[in-house]
C-alpha cells in the first residue's frame, strides 16, 4: 500500500523491553483512525517537516482538511505533501479568525471560536465523506495548527470538549488527525491532554544534528527511540 510507506516514517526501534512491534501498532492506528498529539519547542520548520510527512503520500488520493489557528499562507503549504496546495478542490482550510464572515456559513453573531471551527470540520469531513461515497482508512488527513493558541483564548474545559467531539469525528470516518502543541513535551498541559490522544509524537533538534522524533504510545505505556524525523 503506497500510503503506508508515509504512515511508516519511525524506525521500528522500540526499547528492548519486549513490547509489540511499532510497525503494527502503526498499521492498527491506520485502519482504525487515530488523533495525534504532536509536542516539542521546536523551530517552526521542523514543525512543519513532521506535519507534512503526517500528511500522508503525494502519490495517494487524500482529503485534507487544515485549522489554521496561526499559520500563514506559505506555512499551510508547507505543511501540505509536495505537489499539494491549498486552492486544490481536496483541501480544505478552516480559519478561526473567519467566524461570523463566511456568508455560506449559517450566521450565527454568538457562535464561539470552538463551535465555528467545530461547525467547519463537521461540513468539510461531510463534504469528503459523501463525495467519495464513504471515506477509505486513512484517506481523511486532518491538521490542528496549534492547539496552544486555542487553548489561551478559550477555556481548558471548552477545548477538551471540543477535542472529544473532533476525534471522535475523525475517528468516525477511520482518518488521521494530528494537533500541535509547541510546548516541551514534559510540560503540564502536555501530561493533561495525552489521555485524550492515541499516541504524542515529540519532536526535538540538537543543533547541528537533524530534527528527531519520538513516539510515545498510551497502549503498553510504550516509547520510541530517538530516530532522524
């Protein structure tokens, strides 16, 4: 399958402790749907690098569907797989700042930030959905960018409601998310929402070296070595 080569981007590599393999536990996350967390202070070009790969392969039908809370235009393309834009008619960009604007939209003066992004993605993942008569495993790539700007303008408990409700329509239609938090991954936001997630990736660079990454999975309270992202 030409998407799992992109799905598969960490090395099998698990600490020698015994554990299942990676690569399955990847394979089950596929075809199951999942939401990731990805962490780490990092440069925003590396970043953009692991979203871009989350994105899946160029080569593979996806439907795209990207929250832009900060990015600006170049950084939503960056963030896209090569070739990828975000005019084409399989992406979808939903902006926050857009609410109460969008004349297609239902006006609604009193809808809140989360309720207009939540609102969005429930008309962008219908859209996909019904066009392709029922979406495959992993064809839905949907991109938070960032959570930690949602999280300073809205209430914590709002915003878990809100990442409930969004994974469980990801995971409805066996697609792919990924949200941003970029804050280091020991911080106490990260240990408060990784409960929500089905696995954290954490991202790190050591100049000079190249950008790393980790996976941590809740399943078996398993982790990755570092490995070249």
């Amino acid at each position: 399958m030409n998407g799992q080569r992109r799905m598969s981007f960490v090395r099998n590599q698990y600490r020698d402790d015994g554990k299942r393999d990676f690569g399955a536990t990847l394979r089950e996350l596929k075809q199951q749907g999942c939401v990731l967390l990805i962490t780490g202070a990092v440069a925003r070009s590396v970043t953009l690098q692991a979203i871009r790969r989350l994105s899946g392969d160029p080569c593979c039908d996806r439907k795209h569907v990207l929250v832009a809370t900060r990015t600006t235009t170049g950084d939503i393309n960056d963030g896209l797989p090569p070739g990828v834009k975000r005019e084409d008619p399989n992406v979808r960009v939903i902006t926050p700042t857009d609410v109460g604007t969008d004349a297609s939209a239902e006006r609604d003066e009193d809808r809140t930030e989360l309720e207009y992004i939540r609102a969005e993605l429930l008309r962008a993942v219908g859209h996909f959905d019904h066009s392709a008569s029922g979406l495959s495993p992993a064809e839905l790539r949907v991109s938070i960018d960032s959570l930690e700007r949602l999280l300073e303008t809205n209430d914590r408990a709002a915003v878990t409601r809100f990442l409930r409700t969004v994974m469980a329509l990801i995971r409805g239609v066996k697609g792919i998310g990924h949200v941003h938090l970029p804050v280091p991954d020991d911080s106490r936001e990260v240990a408060r929402l990784s409960p929500l997630f089905d696995a954290r990736i954490e991202l790190r660079r050591r100049d000079p070296l190249v950008a790393e990454q980790r996976w941590h999975l809740p399943m078996g309270n398993t982790d990755t070595r570092w490995t070249k992202l």
